[in-house]
C-alpha cells in the first residue's frame, strides 16, 4: 500500500477509493507536500504533479478527474461527459460514468463518499460545518433516491476530518445547530464557560443513520492532531501560519 493515501479498495471490487495524506507530493513549504488545490500560492505546476501522482496511485490516470470551486454549501452536481468541463460551484458531485473520477479537497472538513455499486453511481462530498449544518448528506440521499437506489445497498465512508477534542466553538455556533434539530446538542460537550467542543464526525454519522444508510464507515484521524500526515487550516491559524495546503480524495467506478 501506498504511504501517501488510506486504501480502502478491497471494500469493494468495483470501485476506486483514496483519502490521501498530505504526503508523497513535490509541493515545498507550506503546502509540503500533496498539495492538491491551486487556490492558494502554490505553484501551478507542482500541484498539477500532485493530482497526477494522487491519480496513478489510484491507477486512473486515464480517468478525467472533476474538481468544483468549494464553497461550503449542500449543492450537489450529476457529472457527465456534456458538463464535465464546466465550471461548478458547490460542495457535491456524482456520476455513473466510468470514464470520470469526482474529488474533493479538504483540509479538516469531512470528505465522504457514498455508492451504490449495484446501480453503478458514486457522490463525494466535501462537509464542513456549514454543510453539516445545511446538511448535505440529506440532499445526497434524496438525489440518490430520484435515482432508484436502494438503501441497503448504499455505503457511505467518512474520511480523516477535524476531531472532536479540537473542534472548539462559541455558544452563537452551538445555537445556530440546536436550532436546525434538538437532537443535535448532544453533539456538543463543554470544554468552558465560553467554548464547546464540536464533533463533526458525530453528526454527519447521525445524518446518515437518519437518511436509512445502514453501510457507513469512518477513517477516524483527526487531521488537527496528526500533523505529519494531514493539513490543517485551524492548526495553521493556530501557528500564526497565512497558508496551508490541502488534501485531495477520490471516488471512481472501475473499468
């Protein structure tokens, strides 16, 4: 297995998967050294080197690989051959064509996949805590039900994101979930008289059990902690640092 990404492709035979780390890349500083995303000062050729390298570890370097302009919303896009190219703007993406493969960048939001390999249709999710918060998990389901699929047969993996013990957040961010559902606050633990701690992991699990998917699966690293494999925007913040990389993740259908 690669050191540089989470191989998980023996989960089914049919379908390509890899959380990567931010390592085995040529990016330098800041962004060493997987770098994927040419939002920030990274040099252009470098992080086009770092798809490629992401993508033939894969073994898809033949596939077209889809990226859109995040923005920490529940939009969610079907991709084909006639819109492939054009410039998207959301924080989903699925797909039935095997020719293309759908990523996402995260540095300390959740990526998630969810598929049905029987019907041949996989999604990548990029879930922050707005997209919790406006649940993008529950769009997905509901586009994958317009589709005819069966639950049972949906998986749905959720890979390296923020932990818990440094998800800290005021009262105003805790209210803003309360008020979405009551169940939510047991999501929440209190760290002071100020802050609380946030467990995204918890609740985009909560949304998916809610939605009937039955199949989920977690990559439970906490992208804050493990400095030495993961990038992290609220760790740069932390270490006064203006630029961070980010990490790539990526969804196929095989051949």
């Amino acid at each position: 297995m690669s050191k540089n990404f989470i191989n998980l492709k023996k989960l089914e035979k049919k379908i390509h998967i890899g959380f990567f780390t931010s390592k085995g890349g040529v990016s330098k500083g800041d962004y060493d050294s997987l770098n994927c995303s040419n939002n920030n000062f990274d040099n252009k050729k470098n992080v086009r080197k770092n798809i490629n390298t992401a993508l033939d570890n894969l073994g898809i370097g033949n596939k077209a690989l889809k990226l859109i302009t995040q923005i920490h919303s529940n939009k969610i896009y079907s991709i084909n051959k006639n819109n492939y190219r054009k410039k998207l703007r959301g924080d989903g993406l699925f797909t039935s064509d095997k020719t293309i493969a759908l990523g996402v960048l995260t540095a300390d939001c959740a990526p998630i996949f969810i598929f049905d390999i029987k019907k041949g249709i996989i999604c990548c999710l990029h879930s922050g805590w707005k997209g919790t918060l406006n649940n993008i998990v529950e769009n997905c389901i509901k586009k994958l039900e317009n589709r005819k699929v069966i639950k049972n047969n949906v998986v749905a993996i959720i890979g390296p994101c923020l932990g818990f013990k440094n998800f800290e957040v005021n009262r105003d961010f805790k209210q803003k979930f309360i008020r979405k559902n009551q169940s939510y606050y047991k999501f929440f633990k209190k760290k002071n008289k100020n802050k609380d701690l946030f467990n995204l992991r918890g609740i985009i699990n909560y949304q998916l059990k809610k939605e009937g998917i039955k199949n989920i699966y977690n990559i439970n690293r906490d992208t804050y902690r493990n400095s030495g494999f993961f990038f992290s925007h609220r760790r740069s913040k932390h270490q006064n640092k203006i630029n961070t990389g980010r990490m790539i993740n990526i969804i196929s259908l095989k051949d």
